[in-house]
C-alpha cells in the first residue's frame, strides 16, 4: 500500500521537461539507426566466422586425408576422348550460359540505377 502511495508521489512531483519539437522522432530515428547498424555488424562478422571455420574445416580434412590415410590429392583420370559434335555442344551451351550470366548482371545493374533514380519503393 505505501508503494503505490510512494509512486504516486514520485510521479505527481516529477518536473515536465520542455524537449525540442521533433526530439522523440529524431531519438527513435537515432535509435533505430543503431540498431540496424549492430545487426549489420553482427551479420557481417557471422559471415567473417563461418568463412574462417568453413576454410578450417576444409583444411583439417584435407590433412587428415593426406597425412593419416595416405590419400593421394592428385587423382588420375582416364582419358576422356571428346568428338568434334559434342565439342561443339559445349561450346555453344557455354556461351549460352556466359551470355545469360552477363543480361543477369546488366540487369541487376539497372534495377540498382532504377531504384536509385525513383525511390526506394517497391
């Protein structure tokens, strides 16, 4: 009983404050930029630790292949004999598959020009 009497207290003695106009929208803003940063920070140095325990693992198997099972890295493969036809084929789906990479780069590049000229909506 004599805690809400306190609180009551303590809320109709507090002095009112006269904040700038646009003080709470400026700190909310300021705020919430600080949290997208540190979630960005966080994420990035989540990349930066998978990278480096991804590369360690490979390592660490690749030595373990080499030096604990006598696994040879250098596999030998059989002769592949290729006809002109199939030769042919491959250069024509590499090309095809080089020329979509390509219209997918330019047209990621443009949406980017896009989106900077018109706004972030969409």
């Amino acid at each position: 009983m004599s805690r809400n009497k306190a609180l009551k207290r303590a809320l109709n003695n507090r002095r009112t404050s006269n904040l700038p106009y646009g003080f709470e929208q400026q700190m909310m803003r300021r705020i919430l930029l600080e949290a997208e940063r540190k979630k960005k920070h966080s994420f990035l140095w989540g990349l930066i630790v998978i990278s480096f325990v991804s590369t360690g693992m490979i390592a660490a198997m690749g030595y373990i292949l080499t030096y604990y099972f006598s696994f040879s890295m250098h596999l030998t493969l059989p002769d592949l004999s290729v006809s002109p036809q199939t030769k042919s084929w491959l250069v024509a789906c590499g090309y095809i598959a080089v020329l979509m990479l390509a219209l997918l780069g330019l047209d990621g590049y443009f949406r980017s020009l896009w989106k900077k000229r018109h706004g972030q909506s969409s």
